[in-house]
C-alpha cells in the first residue's frame, strides 16, 4: 500500500484542473476541453523547475503527407534517464506553425501521462455538475475529482 501511495504522489498532485485554465473546443462535430498549454507548462515548472534543468525533451519532427508529428522523447524530475515517449501531432498548413502546433500537442500529451489535467483527459469536464458554477475549481481552489462509475478508459500506445 505504501508504494502505491507514493506512486500515485505526482498524479494526485497534479491531476486537477482549475477551469479558469481551459476552454471548450468545437471541431467539426466534436466538442471537448482543452486545457491552456502554457498553465501545463507552468504546472511542470512548479514542479521540477526550469525546462531543460528540471524537465524536459528531444524532438523529432515528421511530415506524412498533410500531417506534422513531433515525437517527443521527454524527462523529468531533474533525471534525464526518467525518459518516456510522447507524440503529438497537427495539420500542414499555409502558416508555417505545424511543427509549433505538434510539439505542443506532444508536450501537453506527455504531461497528461504523468497525470496533469487528468481530469479533463478522464472526461471529468464533460459532466456540468463539475463544471457548475458552485464548483470550486472556478474560483481556482483546490478539491477532490470526482469519482466516475464505470471501466477505466485505455490509452493504446502509438507504438
């Protein structure tokens, strides 16, 4: 049980989502939340420091025809051995900002492995009982997610 605790120490603290942070997307005919990159990367910092002192990644972009991925090989805990996978990805267009827009989406893919914002990737922003005005994340306090009914979503591996 110890283990398990402190585990699951860096998701717990790290895991909830002030709504204040995030934005509702409609794409096509999808909706979802998305959360503010830069309050993520703000979060790691608070966390483990400076990036490229505390945390981390190298890069390593790739068109396949209309799409840019940026394969991230990310640390963190100030240990470059503490290495994992990421990729991100985003459509080839006209503004030259793919490559930005991928490693972005790599890094905020990383972060929600380590459980940032897992919330928002548990579609615990979907229910408006947690999203509600009376919720205490709107006034950026902290409380406990909660618990959803149900399986546990799986994640497949991009490799």
């Amino acid at each position: 049980m110890m283990d398990e605790q402190k585990n699951m120490e860096l998701w717990t603290a790290v895991s909830t989502t002030d709504k204040a942070h995030t934005k509702e997307v409609s794409y096509g005919k999808r909706k979802f939340t998305a959360i503010d990159a830069y309050h993520q990367i703000l979060r790691a910092t608070q966390v483990w420091g400076p990036v490229g002192m505390g945390w981390g990644w190298d890069a390593e972009f790739t068109i396949v025809g209309e799409l840019c991925f940026a394969t991230l090989r990310m640390w963190y805990g100030g240990d470059r051995a503490n290495r994992f996978t990421s990729v991100g990805s985003a459509k080839v267009g006209n503004d030259g900002e793919a490559p930005k827009k991928a490693l972005t989406d790599g890094i905020t893919k990383g972060l929600s492995y380590l459980g940032f914002n897992a919330d928002v990737f548990l579609g615990q922003f979907d229910s408006n009982k947690y999203v509600g005005p009376d919720n205490p994340q709107q006034s950026g306090q902290s409380h406990e997610p909660p618990r959803q009914q149900g399986q546990a979503q799986s994640i497949p591996s991009p490799f």
